[in-house]
C-alpha cells in the first residue's frame, strides 16, 4: 500500500469516527477535501510534508479575506438601494482592493507551491479543488432533492 493510499484510508477512518462524533460540517469538508487532494495528487511523503504546510496557510489567509469581504459587503448589500452614489463607490473601492488581496494571495500561493511540488501537481490541484467544489455543490444539490 502507498503512502497516499495509506493516508487515504487513515482520513476515512478518521471521517466515519467523525461523523459518529458529530464534527461541525465544515471539519467533516475539509477531512473529505484533504483526502480527495491527496488521492489525485499522488504526494509522495516528501512532497506532502512539504506542501500541506503550503495549503493549510494559504487556506488560512484567504479564509479570513472572505470572511472580511463577507462581513463588509454581506452587510450593505441588502440596502445597496439606501447608499449614496458615494457610498456605493467607496463600497466598489473596498470590493477591488480585496479582489487585488485575493489575487495576491493567489500569486503568492502558486509562486511557493513551485518550492514544494512539479508544475503538473500544481495544475492537477487546481483541477482536483474544482472537481471537489462540483462534487459538493452536486451533493448538496442531492440532499436538497434538486
């Protein structure tokens, strides 16, 4: 068995002892998302001794830049009819300067990621994180009878 089939079947262990646990949702995602990476990355111990380090913190770093932009924009929006000319201006103002944030991390992440891993990981894991965003939304979808 290879490491990451050895990992692989460690996190669903860890999953199923979590979902008898009853983990929030959100910890039960990120299991699932950590152990779908892994598969279709194919990390060697070294590579993902290096690169979950990578992930986590760039996960980290734009998980509070949403939540910064949620706070911000989720608040307005509704009474986006109410706000003056200027006040929606400012508003499109914040909303750029995160959109550069965003993208700086983004830049940020796949110039490390080129530290830790070859080019074609790095492009298989911008495809495994699309892939595991559908597979997601189809199961919500699914739960939701849609």
């Amino acid at each position: 068995m290879n490491y990451s089939t050895k990992i692989l079947v460690l996190l669903l262990v860890l999953l199923t002892m979590g979902v008898h646990a009853q983990r929030p949702a959100q910890e039960r995602i990120k299991t699932l998302k950590v152990a779908f990476i892994t598969e279709r990355l194919g990390l060697t111990p070294s590579e993902a001794q290096d690169f979950w380090p990578v992930y986590n913190a760039h996960d980290e770093a734009l998980r509070r830049l949403r939540r910064k932009e949620r706070q911000r924009f989720g608040s307005q929006l509704p009474y986006l009819d109410d706000l003056t000319d200027d006040e929606v201006a400012k508003l499109l103002s914040e909303f750029q300067i995160l959109q550069n944030e965003k993208h700086g991390l983004e830049q940020e992440f796949l110039q490390n990621l080129e530290k830790v891993l070859p080019a074609r990981k790095i492009v298989l894991l911008l495809k495994a994180e699309e892939d595991f965003k559908k597979r997601l939304l189809q199961q919500v979808r699914k739960r939701r009878g849609q």
